[in-house]
C-alpha cells in the first residue's frame, strides 16, 4: 500500500515522501497515529508545502548539529566518584552523568548521544564517541577520579579554600 507520511519517521522516511508499506502497517499503525495518509493526489498537493518547510527546517538543525560537533570535539570531561583503592568504582559512570558533565561545560549534549559501550567501572582516562546523526559524531575523553583526590576534580588543579576556623 502506498502512502504519504505526514511525518519524519527514522526507519522510513521524511515527511512529504510516498512510500510503500504493508498494509497491515499502514492501516493499524500510521494512519489511526496520523503519521501518513493514503497517498492520493489531494493530500500530496496539501502537504508539498511543509515539506519545503521541514527540509528547510533539517538543513538549520543539520547546521546546529555540526557546529555542536566542532565545539565539543576532543573536549575532556571530568568525573569524580568513590573508589576502591585499586581503582574499582563502587558503582559505575553512565552516559548520562557524562552529558550531565559536558552540559555543566557549557556543551550542547543530550544523553542519548553519548555512545557508552558499557558503564565506565574503573578510575582512569576513557576516550568514548558522541554520535550526534549518523555521520556525525565527536571524540572525548573521560576522566575518572576518585572521589577523594579532590585536586584532580577541580580545572584549577587547586584545592578550593576552606575556612576550618
């Protein structure tokens, strides 16, 4: 069956573009979703016109995306949490305290982005991918330190002042 999609859908298309389906698909998934129409003449007349707007609309965010890219590219993330003394974390570093981390620096960075093959266990010095689309994606590195080796935490390299008067 063929249809319209009225949507961008990842696996399928953009919005605008006729595709076929099975027709189980498109009558119990995206047509009752409003993610396509039944791909008549009407309808791709009605909707040539977001479809100019929404490749317009790509290209900005393609844009954004690159200059994301540039800007966190080989940027370094520090992280502290407690270890043992041979380095084991108790626990482990997730993707999401990453980007929390790359966030806080001033890098636009959502979790999802951040490739973590497996949660990071050990204290050291990781380096690991941000896939920001398919073809885009930027290298850092993670640091790992312990939670009482405080100095390395901090850009600084100093320990901050505390009055224990």
């Amino acid at each position: 069956m063929k249809v319209l999609l009225c949507e961008d859908i990842r696996s399928l298309g953009w919005l605008g573009d006729v595709v076929e389906v099975n027709e189980g698909y498109a009558r119990n998934y995206l047509l009752p979703q409003g993610l396509a129409k039944v791909a008549t003449q009407a309808n791709i007349k009605a909707i040539s016109e977001q479809k100019a707007g929404r490749a317009e609309q790509r290209l900005h965010d393609r844009s954004r995306l690159e200059q994301a890219v540039k800007a966190v590219d080989g940027a370094e993330a520090v992280i502290a949490a407690r270890a043992n003394e041979q380095g084991v974390l108790f626990g482990s570093i997730t993707d999401s305290q990453i980007a929390a981390n790359l966030r806080a620096q001033g890098f636009e960075v959502a979790d999802e982005i951040v490739q973590l093959p497996e949660h990071i266990k050990q204290v050291g010095a990781h380096t690991l991918t941000l896939k920001f689309a398919d073809d885009l994606t930027a290298e850092v590195k993670v640091t790992v330190v312990p939670e009482a080796d405080q100095s390395a935490a901090h850009p600084s390299g100093q320990q901050p002042d505390i009055d224990a008067t």
